[in-house]
C-alpha cells in the first residue's frame, strides 16, 4: 500500500482510537461497575472479573451481572429530583450566560480589529486562573460580609445585608460566571466572519436595522449560540464544585449526588448508574439534534 493510503488511514484511525481509549474503554468500566452489587470489600462491588478463571469464569462474571442499580435510582425520589433540578440548573444558566454572552460577542465583533485581540484575550483571560480559586473568590464576594453586599450598602442600595450565599441564586452567578467564556467564544467566531454587505443589502431593501438584525445577523450567528449552549450546558448538568460551595446542602444537583454516592455512602454501583443516566440524558439529544441538523442540510441542498 502506498505511503499516502497508509497516512489516510492514520489520519481515520487516531481519532477512533482516541474515542475508544478515552470514552468508550471508561465508559464500559462504568457501566460493569453499575451492573454490579455493593459489597464491603475491595473493590467495594461484585462480581470481580478473575481472568485466570478462563471462559468459564466469564460466563460466571456475565451471570452475577443484574440491573438491579438502574431499578433503585426509578424506585428513590431523590435521584428524579436531582436530575431535574440540574436540568433546571443547567438550562437556566445557558440561558442567562447567553443573555450576557451575545452582546458582548456582538461588540467584539463589530469592534475596530486592532482591538479585537484584545477583547479576546481579556475574555480568555479567567482561564489564567485556578477554576477553584475563582469559585473560593465568589464565597468573598457574595457573603453577607462580602464586596458585595458593603457596596450595596454604601450606595445606599439596601439597609441590611442580603442573603445570596448558599442560595441557587449564587449557583447561577456562579455557573455563569465560570462558564460565559465558552458561550463567548463560538458566537463571536461566527458573528466575525459575518459579511457586513448583507447588512446593508438588507437595509437598502427596507429593513431596519432591528429587523434586519433578526433576520440576518441572528440566524447567521445561529450555528454559534448552538455550539456555545452546549458548550455550556453539558458541564453545568455535571457540575458539582459550584453548587457544593455556592449553592450549600440545599442545593441538591447530580454533581453532588454522583461525590455523595462514591465518597459517603461507598456505593460504587449505584454511583455509576447514575453517571450512565447523566450521560445518555447527554449524549443521545445531541446526537439526535446533530443528525436532524445533518438531514436539514441535506434537504436544503
């Protein structure tokens, strides 16, 4: 086979391999480990594969295997709870950092380019920092006794402190804050390459510039605000840091079910169904989304 075919199926492969070394190898250990019983042992589930045992000892492995977790997580309330409450989360978050996120894209944007550059960078900039030191950096900010609540008292704004630590209203500022750069970015990459000339066209055919911004400038920066909801979404349904500080034991997320369950009550199995839910409640939307975009584009062509 010549060089080039075997460069071909280089470039194929590395991406496949690297999907199932990192994906679908962990996700297949997972998904034993919630196919599997609690036990007080180490590891602390059963059954445990012993290779030594030959096909035998598979077949034995394969029939202890039972779905047992998967039927306590729809028999107990709190997970149904957890996950719509990171749903709820999750999508009000992405909502809100979107609000924030397009003007500030749109600005940067339509900035002089010698400033752009630099707008990037200060958008990136957070990144230069520990995520937890910028989460510890909100508890100041935001406790009775913090910035916050000593500026709105200087200004006259309130007569006694407010209560925003340990309250989802943190959690949302929290989770917004952490995550606007991933909603910033992909919008402004889509708004930059806008082609001004459809703007004027578009004017010049008798809208205004208020309509002529919903009819082209955001269906332009569509594929963006897509990928920066996802972008934004996906880790905040997961997130656990941000609730466990800001949020305190009120806040009851699938990030601190999935640590209460692997760290507290030692229940790896159920722990790991858990993380297969959250990751199929993921996955398979996105997949579907992306295969409906796949057949639009089809049509349209």
């Amino acid at each position: 086979m010549a060089k080039g075919g075997l460069g071909r199926i280089a470039v194929i492969a590395i991406p496949y391999v690297w999907l199932l070394v990192f994906f679908l190898a962990p996700f297949a250990i997972v998904l034993k480990i919630a196919l599997s019983e609690t036990a007080i042992a180490q590891p602390p589930y059963v059954p445990v594969l012993d290779l030594q045992a030959g096909w035998a000892g598979f077949a034995e492995f394969l029939s202890e295997l039972d779905f047992d977790s998967f039927t306590y997580l729809l028999s107990d309330s709190l997970y149904a709870k957890a996950f719509l409450s990171s749903l709820t989360i999750a999508s009000l978050s992405t909502l809100f950092a979107l609000l924030v996120a397009f003007p500030l894209a749109y600005g940067m944007a339509r900035a002089p380019e010698r400033w752009r550059a630099i707008l990037l960078m200060l958008v990136i900039l957070p990144f230069w920092t520990s995520f937890l030191i910028r989460v510890y950096a909100w508890i100041g900010i935001l406790r009775p006794e913090g910035l916050l609540n000593a500026f709105l008292l200087w200004a006259g704004l309130i007569s006694e402190p407010l209560q925003i630590l340990n309250t989802p209203v943190a959690v949302y500022i929290g989770i917004v804050y952490s995550y606007l750069p991933f909603m910033v970015l992909p919008i402004y990459s889509t708004l930059e390459k806008m082609d001004d000339s459809l703007l004027e066209a578009a004017i010049d055919l008798g809208c205004t510039r208020t309509s002529a911004f919903w009819l082209v400038t955001l269906p332009l920066a569509l594929p963006g605000i897509v990928a920066g909801c996802f972008l934004v979404f996906i880790p905040a349904m997961g997130e656990f840091v941000i609730p466990d500080l800001l949020g305190g034991s009120s806040t009851l997320m699938m990030g601190k079910t999935l640590w209460s369950e692997f760290f507290s009550n030692r229940d790896w199995p159920v722990a790991s169904a858990v993380a297969i839910v959250l990751l199929l409640a993921l996955v398979v939307p996105i997949l579907i989304f992306q295969r409906q975009a796949e057949r639009q584009q089809e049509a349209g062509r």
